[in-house]
C-alpha cells in the first residue's frame, strides 16, 4: 500500500511540474506589437488667432505583410465641440515621400485613408500631414483637438481596427 501511495504522489508531482513549467509560461503573441499604429505629433503645442499648426499622422506597419488599404476618421473631441468661439478648418494636406512631400486630398471630418498613398510594406510607415487653420477672428484660451479610429485592412487578408487615438492639443493664445 505505502509503494501505491509513493506512486500517485510522484505522478501527481511530475504533472504539477509540467503545468508549472509549461502552462504558465508567456505566450509568444503577448510580447508581439500591434499589426499597425496610429500616432500623432503637432509642429507648435500653441498658437493664435490666425495662426497655423501642423498636424502629422503616421501609420506604421508591423505586420509582415503589406497594408493594402487604410481608413481614417479624424473629428473634434467633445471639449472642442464646446468652444463655439474657436473657428479652424484644415487648410492642407501632404504625404510625405522618399521624394519629399506630395499634395493630398480628402481632408474633410472623414475618410483621410487615401492620403496615405499606396502599399505600405512591412516594417515601414507613412506619414500625412494636415495644415490646420485658425481663423483670424476666432476665439482664444481653448484647446482644439481631434480624435480618430482607424481600419487597415493586410494582403494576407486580415484586418485590423483601431482607436480612438488622440492628438495632442493645440492651444489657441490671445495675442
């Protein structure tokens, strides 16, 4: 009876250090980025009546395959929704390239993925650069800024949605 007993307790042993050694191991995919990233910068955290910002976006592919095709909103956060006072349009749009800066279209509240140019490989990223306008006569001490969700779509056909994702916001200051 007492070798039965040794037996069970050894076997229970072996398999409580295989699920200790194995089971609570991290998985590979936990350490992994995401397939793509929406971030943003502004060239000036202020500015004034009149004044403009530049507002960059960049994608950036982590995924081994290409990003065949992207879709971006970009709208006003609610805080700047209740700053009537506060007048700004997007004035410009620019893709950035090997070549230098490209003139972009599409630079309304919505559907900002074409700018982002065709394919982008994996482990590379594109950037969009929007021009922001305060108008001359608009109010000043309130923030603008904007929120977006995105939607990248892989040449191994996988998909991916992300957001929102903030930007900084830009400060408008009384002269």
């Amino acid at each position: 009876m007492r070798f039965l007993s040794t037996r069970r307790f050894g076997l229970a042993t072996v398999f409580a250090l295989a699920v200790a050694l194995f089971g609570l191991a991290p998985s590979a995919s936990a350490a992994d980025p995401a397939p793509a990233e929406l971030s943003f910068s502004t060239d000036a955290a202020t500015t004034t009546p009149g004044g403009t910002v530049n507002l960059s976006m960049t994608i950036k592919n982590n995924q081994t395959y290409d990003i065949w095709f992207v879709y971006q909103s970009i709208d006003p956060t609610w805080l700047t929704t209740q700053r009537p006072d506060l007048k700004y349009s997007f004035t410009g749009c620019s893709l950035a390239t090997d070549a230098g800066a490209v003139p972009c279209s599409g630079t309304g509240p919505a559907d900002l993925g074409g700018n982002y140019g065709a394919t982008v490989p994996p482990g590379q990223s594109r950037t969009v650069t929007l021009t922001l306008q305060v108008a001359a006569d608009s109010g000043c001490n309130g923030n603008i800024g904007f929120y977006s969700y995105f939607y990248a779509e892989f040449s191994d056909s996988t998909s991916l949605s992300g957001g929102p994702a903030y930007t900084p916001e830009t400060r408008v200051l009384c002269a």
